[in-house]
C-alpha cells in the first residue's frame, strides 16, 4: 500500500513549524535542518504504524529532542562556549543576547527550556519525551534559568 | 531576562528566524539512503561480530558508531553537502585557518597593569593600552610578536581640573597614535581632549579641547597630516602641527579613514541599515543595496554585514554576494574588518575566500579590540580563569591576502 501521498501531505502542512522547533532546540540552521529531516525520514518510515495509532507530529518532536541531547553528547559540539564580547560596546541586551546565553546551556537543560516556554508541555509530559524523572525535569530547569540569570546579572555588571 | 514571559517570547521570536529549506526533497534523499544504509549494516555487523570488540568502524565516509539509529543521523549530517552558500561553509579552528595570525602574549605588562588591545598595526605588531585599574589607561604599548617584547610608546598624560577623566577610542595610522579623552569640569560640563604621539614614542600633545556642542565626539581617525573626527551632526578636521579645525562633511560619520557612511553610533540605530558609504578624500559615493528584510546593515568599501530575519547577513555594498551568516547571531552595530572580514559570536568569516575560522576559546568571554576603526584583533584567554595570565590573540591584518 502506498503511503506517500498523506506523508508528503504532513510533511508539507507541519514542515514549517517542525523547522522552528528545531531552530529553537538546536540554534543554528544546519541542525535544525538536519534535525528535522532525520525524524521526517524515521516518521517516513514507520508512517503506516505512527498515523494509524499515534499523533505523528509529537512522534516527530520527541524523536528531534532526543537526536539533539544524543548527538550533542557524542559530537561534543565546538560552540559551547558562545562568546560573549567584552567590549561594552555591544550594549544592546535584548533578544540576541538571550539567544546567546541559551546557546551556552547544556543541551538537555535548553531542551527542557525549549519544552516548557515554548512547546508549553506540563513538566510530567517534557520527563516522558526526554525519558528522565520529573524530578529531573524541574532541577535542570530550575539550573538553566538560574544560568540565564546570573549570565544577565554578569553582563549588566561590567 | 527577567520573566519566564520573555523568555517565552524570545523562544518565539528565534522560531520566526528558522530557514526555509524543501524538507520534502531531503526527506526523501534521506529515506533513500537510510535504506542503502540498512542493507551495508548487515555487512558491517557481520565484521562486528568477527571483530568481537570494534565499537567504531568507518566506511566509505559513514561513521557507525554502533548506537544504532542515532549515530545514522550524525553520519548523514557529516556525509551530506547541502547546497551551502558560502557563509555556510563550518568554521575550522583559527589555529589551523590563519595559523600565521594566531599568537599568545602576556595579558599583564611589567607594572602589572592589564593589557586592553586596541588594534593591529601591522601583521606583527598590536597597539595595546594598559590599564591599572578598570578602563583608566596607564600606557600605551606596542607588542612586536617576533621579539615577543612589548615597548612603552608613552604615560597616558592627564588633565588637572577635570573630574570624570577617561582615556577614550583611540586610533593609528601606523605612524601617530590619537585617541580623545572624556572629562568634566567641576560645573559638570562636558570637556573633551583629543591628544596624539608618535608610534615610535615621545610625549603626547593635546591638539585640542571641544567644550559645548562640539564636545560630542563620537570617533576619530588619522588621516595624513590632520586628525579627523565626527560628532553627532558631521566630521571635522584639523592639522596635526595645530590650527583650527574645519568641517569636511555634513550628516557624515568616520569608519575608517578615507570612508565615511551616514549612521551615528548610538541608541535606536542598530536596526537600521546604512545607505551609502562616502569617500571623504575624492567625494565618491557608493549607494548601498540593501538585501530584501536586511537589518542593522553596516559597511565598508566593498562588504556589509548585519541581520536578516535574526540570522546574520553578509553582502557586497551592490547588493551583490548576498549570504546567510551560519552564526544565528551576529552583534549589531559592527562594520566588516578591512573591509574583509565579519565577526560571528566566536567566530570570524573572510569573505575574500568563504572560510570561517572558530574560535576555540577555553573560557567564557573574548574580547574585542577598542580601535576607533574596526579592530583587527580579537582575544580571549589561554586558559579557564576570568584572570588569565595569557591571551591567545587573532590579529586579522596578519592573514594573507586572499589568492
């Protein structure tokens, strides 16, 4: 049976904001593309089983997560560290230096980040796709928005 | 950031900077591949199996890492050419790009003052200010990275009477150093100084105080015999040996001498985009092309860099070359180095040849040379500590000129 047509179909209607998402997660184009068109091809694959019995959209997005944390943590990616100019003539704090702060959180913390300011998941739902206690949820939200702070508090500082 | 509310919005605002790619096309290739793929893999766990402890195998350019599906993913990433434009093309460490323009230099002088550089003077020379204590500039040296020595061009000289005094922007031609100075009287009204000394060294000379309307100084440059600057409403020039100054240019500010374009520095300007770029010597005028959705566009003779939909944008001043920045973000307000290169967050893109080079930075902060023209140098630490005792410096006027 051929079941082309109705995955092209999905592929086009949500493609867009599967693409955000992954511009959210990952911070950089190149992932988010390769993010997005990895779970596609994994979806595109067992499309026949995921439409019959579950939400083909969130089975996108859980896979995307966890290919980000997974292969951040194999690739050791080179932009860990974001540099953030010394040089108090960047005095412009608005959306790209919160941009910048986010690109320096491990990625499971910015995961969580992601879930629960922008996928607006309850906290018991980010502990099932990321596959981790709710416990766990909570504390690394609770160290990455302290990260952000204190990276805020440091820059106005100097 | 303050709530989780701007957070939020922030997140949304970045989704709104996402590409635009055709998903379908890549999806497919991707299925098509992944099924060769499951095919070799029966080979390659075969080989696995004889192997007994191989965990890593590469094969014609795939990595299987034995993670199973994951690991297919990272290889995919690794093994597909997207259609990049060049901007896209991924950094490679700065040591290995411009292995001739990387140096390590001690971050103290001999009086244990704290190095700021400034910019470079030549490929192996970096003008530097020292500082005793936060933004107060003791000296200003000159670091020769074959000898590895620095050597004192002169005691930053201060003004008895003003309060508030503060060795500002200041500016080489390779001959003369002048930089300007803030300062107030005991009134509370704005005094500004603009000083120069030979590079090879001597005393400073105050070429003169702007008080009042002309106190609003916001950059300087050498040019020949004069030194050159530019306020809020135009630039200024005035003879080295002395004299008065008089107005070259009205609306007008310096980015590095000869060239001027028609932003000021300064609060509400950095979304917008520069128009044209004005040679101050011939009154030659080049009308910039701005790409579709540009922002915060800023340029020099030939390239411009700035945002388009939050993602960095490089162009020529024609409109011509147009390309996506692979840095998501890109600080506003910086005009290209030599007309050559753009600053990424830990990053650096010439665009003479298309190639990024990354910055592998230790810690957690790189700074950014203080010239009044676009610096040619960055730094950072050599090791984790906000204090290092070294910094490891890129000067871009030592990268070779593009083939």
């Amino acid at each position: 049976m051929d079941h082309t047509a109705d995955f092209d179909e999905f592929v086009r209607a949500r493609g867009d904001a599967l693409l955000r998402y992954g511009y959210v997660l990952s911070g950089n184009m190149e992932d988010a593309a390769d993010l997005v068109q990895e779970a596609l091809a994994r979806l595109g694959d067992a499309w026949p089983r995921v439409r019959r019995k579950d939400d083909p959209e969130g089975y996108v997005r859980t896979t995307m997560v966890r290919l980000h944390i997974n292969a951040w943590r194999r690739r050791h990616r080179e932009d860990l560290v974001a540099a953030v100019p010394e040089n108090g003539r960047f005095d412009r704090y608005d959306d790209a230096d919160l941009w910048a702060e986010l690109r320096q959180l491990p990625p499971r913390q910015r995961a969580v980040l992601v879930l629960r300011y922008y996928e607006d998941l309850p906290d018991d739902r980010i502990a099932e796709v990321l596959g981790v206690s709710r416990g766990t949820v909570r504390s690394q939200a609770a160290r990455a928005l302290d990260k952000l702070r204190i990276a805020r508090v440091l820059q106005e500082a100097r | 950031m303050t709530t989780e509310d701007e957070l939020a919005r922030a997140l949304r605002q970045l989704a709104e900077a996402a590409p635009e790619i055709d998903l379908l096309a890549g999806v497919r290739e991707r299925r098509r591949r992944r099924t060769r793929r499951r095919a070799q893999a029966v080979a390659v766990a075969a080989v696995i199996a004889v192997a007994g402890t191989s965990t890593t195998l590469t094969r014609g350019g795939v990595l299987a890492t034995g993670g199973g599906h994951d690991a297919a993913a990272t290889a995919s990433a690794v093994e597909e050419p997207r259609a990049a434009k060049p901007a896209d093309t991924p950094a490679r460490p700065v040591d290995e790009v411009w292995p001739q323009a990387v140096f390590t230099m001690p971050a103290r002088n001999a009086d244990g003052w704290k190095y700021r550089p400034i910019t470079g003077i030549s490929a192996t020379e970096v003008l530097l200010s020292a500082e005793p204590s936060f933004e107060k500039a003791g000296a200003l040296e000159v670091y020769d990275t074959v000898t590895r020595k620095a050597r004192v061009v002169t005691r930053m000289p201060s003004t008895p009477g003003l309060k508030e005094y503060i060795h500002q922007t200041a500016t080489t031609d390779g001959k003369s150093v002048a930089w300007f100075t803030y300062g107030e009287r005991q009134d509370g009204s704005m005094v500004r100084e603009i000083w120069t000394v030979p590079l090879s060294g001597g005393e400073p000379r105050l070429l003169v105080t702007l008080t009042g309307e002309r106190a609003r100084i916001a950059t300087i440059a050498l040019a020949g015999e004069h030194v050159v600057w530019s306020d809020e409403r135009a630039v200024w020039r005035l003879p080295l040996a002395g004299g008065e100054e008089t107005k070259l240019a009205d609306g007008l500010h310096v980015i590095a001498w000869p060239w001027a374009g028609d932003l000021a520095e300064g609060p509400g300007t950095a979304d917008a985009n520069q128009t044209r770029v004005v040679n101050l010597e011939t009154g030659e005028i080049r009308r910039i092309a701005a790409a579709p959705g540009a922002e915060g566009l800023r340029c020099g003779v030939t390239w411009c860099s700035g945002r388009q939909r939050h993602a960095g944008l490089v162009q020529r001043v024609d409109g011509s070359g147009q390309a996506a920045f692979r840095e998501a973000m890109t600080p506003p307000d910086a005009y290209p180095v030599l007309d050559r290169f753009v600053r990424g967050r830990g990053e650096v893109y010439d665009t003479a040849t298309g190639v990024s080079a990354r910055v592998d930075n230790p810690g957690t902060w790189s700074g950014v040379g203080v010239s009044a023209e676009p610096s040619t140098i960055l730094y950072w630490g050599t090791t984790r500590s906000g204090k290092p005792h070294e910094y490891r410096v890129l000067n871009l006027a030592a990268v070779p000129a593009a083939q």
